[in-house]
C-alpha cells in the first residue's frame, strides 16, 4: 500500500517532463571504421612495366590484410600483361624470378579512363562524375575511415603524370583540402613514386590528417630497379618495392608507420625519401592503412637480388642501348644504334631549348642564365604561369611519353615563371624555337 501511495505521488513529477528528458536515450555509437585503397599507374607501354607491376602488387598487399575488393579502387592502362612483348602472358611480376601479382586485380579504370580528372573525382568520392565510366567505383569514405592511396608514374617539379596528361600539386592538395573539410576520412596516407615526388607535397597542411611520403624530394629523381633481361624491361621502382617487401614479411598490426618510413629512407639508396604533412599518427600501425584494421598476413622474407637502379629518366636511353648489346642481327644492330643517337640527339635539343629560351629572355647575363637553368627545387608560386608554360611546352615541344627526360628539364619553365617574364611570353618563345628544332 505504501508504495502504491509513493507511485501515486511521483506520476505528477514525470508527467511534468518529456518522456526524452526523464529516460535519456543512450548517444549512437560511432560507425566503424572502413578502410580503402586507390591505387594508380598514370603510364602505359612496355618501358614503363614497373609502374603497373608495382600497383599491381599494392593490390596484393590491400587484399591480403582484408580490405575487400569493393573499396580497393584501381586504376592502369592495363597494356602490360597480355602485351605481345610479355614472354608470360596474363603474368606481371614486381621483382626477378617473382610471383604473379596481376591475378585478381580489379581494372576499375583502364586506357583513357586513368586521367587526372577522374583520379580526382574517384578521390574525392564523386559518384555522379564516374557514373557511367569504368566500374564507377569512388572512394565513398566517411568522417571515420581510413584512405591509403599510391600512385606509381613519371614525375616533375609539380606535377605527376598520367601518360600525357598531368596533374598539379596545386590541384591535389586543392582536392584534399576540400576532402578535409567535406569530413571525407578520419585520416588519410599518400604513398607517391615519381621524379621529383616531394614538389607535390611542399604545401600540404600539416593540421588534416594527412600523412605522406615520397620517392624523391622537390628536385630529385626517384629510379626504377630490378632490370628483367627476360622481359628487357625494369620490373619495379625502388621506393616502391622497397615499401612493398617490407610489408610482404612484416607483421602490419607491429609496425609503424614511422618504422616503415625509416626502413624504406635507409634502403632507398638512390633518392631521398621525404615524409610530409600530419605526423602526429605516424606511430599508428600499418594495418591501419595498408590492411583492414585487423590481424595481418606476415609472409617470408625474399632473398636478396640486385637493383641494377637506374635514373629513371635513363630508362628508355638505357634499354635502348641494352637491346643494341644484346642483338646480333646487323641490320637490327644498326637500326637500334640510330634510335640510341636519336634519342641522344634529342635530350641535347632539350637542354639547348632550355638555354635559348632563358637567353632570349635575360639577355646575355651568363650568371643569371647558369642559375635559372641549373637552380632545382625552387617552390612554384606563380601557378597561373607555370601551368600555361607547361601546357604549351607539352603541346608544342614534348609530351611526356615523347621524352621523359625533356620533363625533368622543366623546372627552368617555374624558374622564368618566378621571374615574372609571364606565361604569354615564355609561352611564345618556345613555340618559336621548338617550331625550329622540329623544322631542321
């Protein structure tokens, strides 16, 4: 009876107060965390093997530590493994005597599909943008997620290829700002292989969430390795397959993100690897990124082989003149020596542009002229200019699947750019003697 009057006293307190108020509800738990891949290869062709098998085999490692197909998002040419050149058809291997790491890869997006407009789009989780273009797939992470991305092609002082398109460090870093502030992930890791890799990272912000590291610094080359003599072709990249066989043997919920960037600068023999942006989490462990967030696959560790590293701008110099060695033909022998003194010939030219173009715009200053050709790693602030200079550089002079080594001239472009001789002018100076050299 007495708890009954105590009931009876109390419904007028709870009557006076929303149900919500007097029973809480308990806060949603947060989503868990969902973890993706995006890996590229900006270039095509057989000289350019390596770019793919390393994707290739990034592929391997995302899938091996549970990150299912579904948020793997790969992008290639897809020209390599069933190539006429390819001795294993259907086969595509990251180091000498390896196994196959084209089985099983997803070709999201193949040929003229892997382009900087919808690498960007796929990044950034633009469904509508890809809808209707290869698999469709995005990247369509949340404020909780983890996004790790690589990209493996040729490189410039700010800039990354796409077979004869480019991409502007001005433009990522645009896009992973705005990814930032759309919540697009809880944090994010780059993995980038190119010539000159760091150029793209000078400006990220060290306050996103995001981490990464690069083959090379703002002014350096990174370098291919492991020369096949079977395929006559490089299988990898050194940065490249120095990350991805650590990753092969060690256990990813042991190591570090730091560890694995310490292991790879000190193994790196050829360039300087470099690290920017957010490294308050590069204590987290690898699985975070290059896995589910689960347990890891450890394999064996490989057997040491020789690099045989090389510039990768001497690439195609180099293969040309392995080719030359190797054949016995005399007719072929002698074709192959006019390639070598072709391509010889034309990275002179390259260097000749540059100092034309440079004299005829200081004048006869030989001081100024020696630094603006020979100084490397100057930021580029001047956007506006550098991009129009390019664009007509590629346009009217070189493409970047024409000469590599013509790219990793076009610092000297920034340099004048910097100068303030203005796009409208260095533009017209290199129409006129790139429309000379073509017409000798």
């Amino acid at each position: 009876m007495k708890m009954l009057l105590s009931l009876l006293v109390l419904l007028p307190l709870v009557a006076a107060f929303p149900v919500e108020d007097a029973f809480p509800m308990p806060e949603a738990e947060p989503s868990p965390t969902k973890h993706w891949g995006l890996l590229v290869a900006g270039s095509n062709g057989w000289g350019n093997y390596r770019h793919q098998a390393d994707v290739c085999h990034a592929y391997q490692i995302l899938h091996k530590n549970g990150i299912p197909d579904e948020r793997i998002v790969v992008m290639m040419f897809d020209d390599i493994a069933n190539n006429e050149a390819n001795p294993t058809p259907g086969v595509i291997i990251n180091r000498p005597n390896g196994s196959d790491v084209y089985h099983g890869v997803p070709k999201d997006y193949t040929g003229k599909n892997v382009n900087p407009k919808n690498f960007l789009n796929v990044l950034s989780g633009n469904k509508a943008a890809m809808n209707g273009i290869g698999s469709g797939k995005v990247i369509d992470s949340g404020p909780n997620d983890h996004v790790f991305v690589f990209f493996s092609d040729h490189g410039a002082k700010g800039l990354i290829a796409f077979m004869d398109d480019m991409l502007y460090a001005k433009d990522l870093i645009t896009t992973l700002k705005s990814m930032s502030a759309a919540q697009k992930f809880q944090k994010l890791v780059f993995y980038l292989e190119a010539c000159e890799s760091g150029s793209m990272f000078e400006n990220l912000p060290n306050s996103i969430n995001i981490y990464a590291t690069t083959a090379s610094g703002p002014d350096k080359s990174s370098y291919a390795c492991y020369f096949d003599k079977k395929r006559n072709t490089y299988l990898g990249d050194v940065y490249s397959v120095k990350w991805m066989e650590d990753s092969d043997k060690e256990d990813l919920t042991a190591e570090t993100l730091q560890k694995q960037f310490k292991i790879v600068k000190r193994e790196t023999n050829t360039s300087v690897v470099h690290q920017f942006g957010d490294l308050k989490f590069d204590r987290d462990t690898l699985n975070n990124f290059q896995g589910n967030g689960g347990p890891s696959v450890p394999g064996k560790p490989l057997p040491n082989v020789p690099l045989d590293a090389i510039d990768n701008r001497d690439v195609p110099l180099d293969l040309l003149f392995r080719r030359f060695e190797k054949e016995t033909d005399p007719v072929q022998k002698k074709w192959l020596m006019e390639q070598v003194a072709e391509l010889a010939q034309m990275q002179q030219g390259v260097h000749s542009l540059m100092y034309g173009v440079t004299r005829s715009l200081v004048g006869e200053n030989s001081t100024m002229i020696d630094s603006l050709i020979n100084t490397r790693g100057r930021p580029i602030k001047n956007w506006d200019c550098y991009k129009a200079v390019t664009q007509t550089y590629r346009e009217q002079c070189y493409t970047i699947s024409q000469s590599h080594y013509a790219w990793g001239q076009v610092h000297v472009l920034g340099n004048l750019c910097e100068m303030k001789f203005g796009a409208p002018r260095i533009s017209n100076r290199l129409q006129v003697m790139c429309s000379e050299q073509r017409g000798r």
